[in-house]
C-alpha cells in the first residue's frame, strides 16, 4: 500500500510538472478563430517551444484556474525555448487586461500573432501590413457580399470555398457570409455566382476600439499605423503616443505615470522619453469581423504568453 501511494505521488508530480512547464490544453471560448478552431474545440499548449513560463501564483489548486490565493506571486521568470514567436503563430495567452487578478490566472485567449516587437503596424482595407509591406494573412475570413443568378449556394459550393455564417438578405439570390479572400476570388468563377465583394460593416465601431475615447478615427478596418513596442525601444512621449503606450507603462510595467502642466512624470522625474522592459506583441483573430483581439484591447506583454497553440 505504502509502495502504490509512493507511485501515486510520483505519477502525480510528473503530471503536474508537464502540464506546467511542457504541455497543457485549454477550450476555446469563442468563434474568433474560425474556420480553422471552433468554439469549444480543446486544443493543446506547447509550453516549450517559446520556453515555460514559472507560475506566478504558488497558493493554487492544482488544474485550476480560478482556485487560488494572491498571497505569494513571484516575479516573471520564462525559462529559454527551442523558437521564438513568429508572424502568424497561433499563441495561447492570458487575457492581459483583466485588472485585480494574476498573469497566470486569468482567461486563456487563443489568437494569432500578426506584430512583432518593433514592428509598426497598419491595417488598410482590412489588409495587414508591417513595416509597409502587406503580411500573408490567408487563413483571415471577412463578411462578403454574395448575389447569385437567382439558385441558393449548394452544399458542394458551401463544402468547395468553405463558406460559413450564411445569412440570406434577399429571397435566395443575396447572401452574406464568411470566406476567406482567396476563396473569395475563385468563387467569382462559379456560373452561378454574379457578384462577391466583401462588406465594410465596421466603419461605425471608433469608440470600442484601442485606445479608446480617442481622436485617431481608426476603425477595425483601417487601423493605425503604430510602433509595437519591443524591450529596449524608446520612444518619445507626445500627447499622439502617450495614449497608445500609458497602459503598458502603467499597468504592465508599474510605474507610477501623470502629466502635469503638459510635462510628463515617470515615477516622479520629469521625463521626455520612455525605453520599455518587455516584448509586446499584436495579435488578431482570423474571423476579422467577429472579433476581439488587439485591435480593442491592445498589446499583447510577452509575461502573458503561455504557449503555442497545437494539435487543432
């Protein structure tokens, strides 16, 4: 008995140890990243590729994420990985603007990333562009416009360009619907199929955006241009960018930050300039009409990252 309680005990530090620092699994909460992850689909976390990041919180129920104490929280520590995060990886992430609540307790996102520290991004007409050139984006899918000679989109047009979120505007000639650009242009060449432009449904949507109740006139279509911050970059503090980086200088990096009299103060010196301590990153949902990504809640601190997302 003593010797089954003795494996018992040991198969049960092993698990726990590679579910914290090799591999865990997580359900996908929403249909942000489809068609390629579904809602309720479990996928895997591959903890060290990026390298394992040590838990924060150390009074927590083991395979729990919402039973534990904030008593003892340790500092960041990520133990080196085998790769780094690369354009259009998929990353599983802890939700970075839950407030009152640890890094490593809080709700797990899984979202592709799109901008790298340094990288300054812009959205044009729904195209990603980095540094001025457009990024390969085609597994993105946007609400389209479908008008038909007069026939309903079959099964085997649906199964074919992989259409999804069928709404049907007028009788069974009009359709809106999810696909994916490319899918988009090849449906263009069914007999059946009179036109296929793809919608601009988000041209009113300036107020939930990042930053918010702001000026830029930004829309979900039309982002930016903005510098993604990276460890070591500094930047100038202007009234155009302090409201785009005063959460990360706030909140993720907790420093005490005020303007007064049009100076701005880091921890009660007077400052014109602010070098950052982390890598942050941008990342997007592929459903871009249906989502809720950087775009509204912005950057992404690489201390929230857990992991790539696999096996989906």
């Amino acid at each position: 008995m003593k010797r089954f309680a003795k494996y018992l005990i040991i198969a049960f530090l092993i698990i726990l140890f590679v579910r914290g620092f090799v591999l865990s699994w997580t359900t996908v909460a929403n249909d942000g990243m489809l068609p390629g992850i579904h809602k309720d689909e479990k996928i895997i976390i591959n903890k060290i590729v990026y390298g394992a990041r040590f838990p924060v919180t150390l009074l927590s129920l083991p395979f729990s994420n919402d039973k534990f104490l904030d008593w003892i929280q340790i500092p960041y520590i990520r133990i080196p990985g085998f790769s780094r995060i690369s354009h259009n990886d998929i990353i599983c992430f802890n939700y970075p603007t839950k407030k009152d609540t640890p890094a490593d307790k809080k709700p797990i996102f899984v979202k592709r990333c799109v901008g790298m520290p340094g990288d300054t991004l812009k959205i044009s007409d729904k195209a990603v562009c980095l540094n001025g050139k457009v990024l390969n984006t085609k597994d993105a899918v946007n609400i389209y416009r479908i008008v038909t000679s007069g026939s309903y989109l079959s099964n085997n047009l649906i199964s074919k360009y992989q259409i999804f979120n069928i709404t049907p505007v007028l009788d069974s000639c009009i359709f809106d619907a999810c696909l994916s650009r490319e899918m988009a242009a090849k449906l263009k060449s069914e007999k059946i199929i009179r036109d296929v432009r793809v919608l601009r449904i988000n041209e009113n949507n300036k107020a939930d955006l990042f930053p918010q109740n702001n000026f830029t006139g930004w829309t979900s279509d039309n982002y930016g241009p903005l510098l993604i911050p990276g460890k070591g970059i500094t930047i100038k503090l202007n009234l155009s960018n302090v409201v785009l980086y005063r959460m990360i200088i706030e909140n993720y990096e907790k420093n005490l930050f005020y303007i007064s009299e049009g100076k701005y103060y880091v921890n009660g010196v007077e400052s014109n300039s602010y070098t950052f301590k982390l890598n942050y990153y941008f990342v997007l949902d592929d459903n871009r009409d249906f989502a809720f990504d950087s775009r509204y809640w912005g950057f992404l601190p690489e201390d929230h990252v857990i992991g790539k997302a696999v096996d989906f």
